[in-house]
C-alpha cells in the first residue's frame, strides 16, 4: 500500500534513527550526520539495518518480511546514515510495492 | 598444482614473539607471572553464580578488575554480538601483537593467521548472556570460530583463521597447527590462542558427578595439589592466553624479541577412553616421545617439563611414570611444575597458557612453582619444584605437557635460544 510521508515524518525519522545509532554506538547524537559511514565510521555492520526495522515496525505500520527488505537492500546497499534514511523512507512509504518491484527487477 | 600462496616449506623453530593472558591471577602476562612466581592461588569460593547446589562450591573466577577491562575495551554493539570467551580471546590477542612489537602496518596481512582453541564454551555458557538485544545475535556469538573471525576483522588478518577443540589440549593444538601453518610456509604469523569460561553451575554439577573436581570447599587456596598425595581432583577455572608465533625468517628480519623458539610438537590421540588416559600413562609417552622426535632432539637436553598435573589421582601418578619411562635417570634431575596448581584448569586456556609459562620460564630463567605440594606421595617421587619458584640459570630447553578429554595429547618443544 502506498503512503507518503510528510517532510515532519521524515525528520522525525531522521532523528529517529540518529536516536537508535547514538544509543547503539554509545556516542553524541550530535556526531552523526547523513554522510556518516554506517561501517566505517561507526563500526556498524549489516544487521543493524535489520534492527530498525524490527524497532520501527509497529510505528509505522511496516508489513514487509525482513527477508524481502534484505533483498532490497542486495541491489540498494547502504553505506551512509543518509542512504538509510532514504531506504526508511522507500520501505515505508512503497510498502508491497517493494515486492512487486524485486519481481519485476529479479 | 602448486599453491602459490605457499612459500618454501621448512623444519625452522618458530618464533615465540608476544604473550597475552588473563586468568585467575591476573588482566595481563605480567601480573600473571609475577603472581605465579610468587605462589599465589587465584582459586576461591563461587560468586560468579550460586553454587549452593554444587558439591564442588571453589573455582578460578576472573579477577574482579577483568570486568572494567572488559567494559572499557568492548563496545557495547560487540558486547552483544559477543561470548565472553570470544572478549577474553580478544583481549589477549591485542596483548600479545601489542608485546610482540609486529608492525602490522608493514607486513602482509594476507600471510597472518589466528587460530584458537576452545572446548566450546561458547554454546556451553548458557549463562553467558550479554544483556538486553542479545538473543537476536546468538547465531554469532555463539558461533565457537567467532573469536577468530573477530580477530581477522580486528587487525585485517586475510590467511586462514578457525577454531580447533580439543578438551584440555585445544590451545596447544591451536598452537601446535599455528607451528605447522608457518612451517608449510603458507603464513609468517599467527595468533594462537586458547580459551574457555566453563566455570558454570552446569559444568561443575556434571564434574561432581563425573568425580573429577576437588570438593575441598573450606580451603580454596589448598584444593589444587598437583603430585601431594592429599590431592582430590581439580577446580574448573575461566581464563586464556594468546601467542603470536612467527616464521623464523620474519621473526629474524625484523629482529624481534623472542621469548623462545618453538622446535617441534607431538599432537595424538590415546585411543583409548573418552575420559581416562591409557594405563600408567602410555599414551603420555607416546605424545612425549613424538614432540622429542618431531623437534629431534633428545631428552637428555630437556631441562623443565610444564607439566599437565591437574591434581587428580590418576593424570598426576600417569604423568609421573610416563616422565620416568621417556627420561628414564634424567627425570630426577628435571624441574617439573604445574601451573594448574595455582590457576585451577581452565580447560582450553589451559594449555596455551602452559605453553606461555613455558616460554616466560625460558626467557627469565625462572620457574614458577607446584604449590600445595605438603604431603608426599611415593608414586610421585620427581622434583615438582614444591612451593616456592626456583631460579634456574642454564635453562634452555622445555616441554609443556598437555592432556585432554577425549585422548587429545599435545607436547610442543621450547628452546631458549639457537
């Protein structure tokens, strides 16, 4: 189901997610910004991504399989905090149409 | 076809070049030896869980300072991703480059390896939990080659790196492959190390049963009695030790400090029992004599025996006449201690940290004492070094004896120097 999310959605998001990294990664929210190397900079790793989700699911009404989004994210890396707010953002507000999309690129 | 990646195999000893441990005794190699120099015990009542149901209620826990280092130097996203043995491995391994001076930044990382030992503790510390967010992990934190993966990604080690178990013998196995890895040639250094934090309700309830582990409660100190004939099994202890051994080759190019060279190893098996060693220690001579012949030298020129000595009834006595039968009159004149003595046995970190007591003993030219050796037992005639560290200039070649469950029998070879 389509959605689209209000740029007030989205800061909140944003800081969302800087929220969950700081608290992850045991630093100032104030050092994280949208060209932070989620690997390099903070020493994440791929499973963190997967984490939010879980975190986020409820909130903002995501139905998707984690293993789906994995999918996804095997053709969209992410590298940056900015990359995964984008992908937040494509997640929730494209829904199954994700799906259809992986069917129609696979 | 040819590996490439293979340089010429070679018979050279093999560098000891950096030492890291954390057990009972102490967070480094430092406080470890001093405290093993001067006798002390690191045995003492359980409070790492409550062990009111356990007959045996003693063990080797972690010094209480562990903690703080351990917090300091784990962040908390590895802290869940993480088994305390894979931390305590870590730890030791960044000890050990840390002493041995390697310049990582000027090597080829592609010819670096770490191997580890464990018994597996890693899936059998079910109360090893790393707190909230844990479970989502537990794949990798209990994965038991994860502390060598870890340590790949710590120092970009691209050679092999795998876990190896076997019982009491997995860290000088670990070292033991680490020795034939760099004599292939296919790696110029590794990081061996062994590991375990079996010190848990379930382990000790099933030592108990197995009638293995000593049940003198009211006297810590005095429960680990390596050769005393008022011995009555061993403690179970958390601990490990890492060694970073390099090719001769590297280790000489870069004049490294060695702490001793590593001749050769003997790595067998009993054949016998899962749990007891084949009768007045055959296959003990049988382990000790393949270690003399793999590093081909006799063993009239072994001057100190690390022995396995768990303090139970039988390795102690088998231990003893297998010394007898391979160095016939020359095992009265060995100096013979058991580390355990003072650390209890920290199953797979046991061995590796032998084989560091071992290196440490030929570089200072000290050796650390047997402690509790107080009531003599007549099966047990050689010299255990009782109670008190010996100063011992001219020591130039040892062996450390490991054990384990399972018939899994290693002896590597030390020298001083060449």
């Amino acid at each position: 189901m389509k959605r689209k999310l209000t740029d007030a959605e989205k800061k909140e998001i944003y800081e969302e997610v800087r929220e969950f990294l700081a608290d992850e990664f045991e630093i100032d929210k104030e050092e994280i910004t949208r060209g932070t190397n989620v690997i390099d900079d903070l020493g994440g790793d791929s499973i963190l991504f997967l984490e939010m989700i879980e975190e986020f699911k409820e909130k903002y009404d995501i139905n998707l399989e984690v293993r789906t989004i994995g999918q996804y994210m095997l053709k969209n890396p992410i590298y940056t905090v900015g990359e995964t707010i984008d992908t937040m953002f494509e997640i929730i507000e494209k829904g199954d149409d994700l799906i259809t999309e992986l069917g129609e690129e696979g | 076809m040819a590996n490439s990646t293979y340089k010429s195999r070679n018979n050279k000893p093999v560098a000891v070049t950096g030492i890291g441990m954390i057990c009972p005794l102490g967070i480094s190699t430092s406080e470890c030896w001093e405290n093993m120099l001067a006798g002390k015990s690191g045995i003492r009542k359980i409070t790492k869980f409550d062990p009111d149901e356990c007959i045996t209620q003693i063990g080797g826990q972690l010094p209480d300072d562990y903690f703080a280092l351990e917090k300091e130097n784990t962040p908390k996203r590895l802290f869940k991703q993480t088994v305390r043995a894979t931390r305590i491995s870590r730890l030791c391994s960044r000890e050990a480059i840390e002493d041995s001076r390697v310049e990582l930044d000027k090597i080829d990382l592609n010819r670096c390896a770490a191997i580890m030992g464990t018994s597996g503790s890693s899936v059998r510390s079910p109360d090893d939990l790393g707190g909230p967010g844990t479970e989502r992990f537990k794949i990798i934190r209990e994965m038991i080659n994860a502390a060598p993966a870890w340590i790949s990604i710590d120092y970009g080690f691209r050679g092999p790196t795998f876990t190896v178990s076997a019982a009491c013998a997995s860290g000088s196995y670990a070292i033991a492959r680490a020795f034939d890895l760099i004599q292939s040639g296919a790696v110029d250094v590794v990081v061996a190390s062994g590991v375990d934090t079996l010190l848990t309700e379930n382990s000790v309830k099933r030592g108990n049963f197995m009638k293995m582990l000593s049940e003198q409660n009211q006297f810590p100190e005095k429960a680990m009695r390596p050769f005393d004939r008022k011995r009555d099994g061993w403690v179970i202890s958390d601990g490990g030790c890492a060694v970073v051994l390099e090719s001769y080759d590297h280790a000489v190019r870069r004049n490294a400090d060695v702490y001793a060279w590593m001749l050769g190893h003997g790595s067998l098996s009993e054949s016998y029992s899962l749990y007891a060693p084949s009768p007045y220690g055959e296959g003990m001579v049988h382990v000790i004599e393949s270690a003399l012949d793999n590093a081909q030298i006799s063993g009239e020129k072994i001057d100190y025996v690390c022995a396995n000595g768990t303090s139970t009834a039988v390795n102690d006595y088998y231990e003893t006449i297998a010394i007898k039968k391979v160095f016939r009159k020359h095992a009265y004149d060995l100096l013979i201690s058991a580390p355990k003595s003072m650390i209890g046995h920290s199953i797979g970190g046991a061995s590796a940290i032998s084989f560091a007591v071992t290196a440490l003993a030929l570089k200072t030219q000290k050796i650390p004492p047997t402690i509790n050796c107080e009531f003599p037992d007549v099966d047990c005639d050689l010299n255990y070094v009782p109670n008190a560290m010996v100063r011992a200039n001219g020591l130039e070649t040892a062996i450390s004896n490991s054990f384990g469950f399972g018939g899994h029998n290693c002896v590597v070879v030390l020298k001083k120097s060449l």
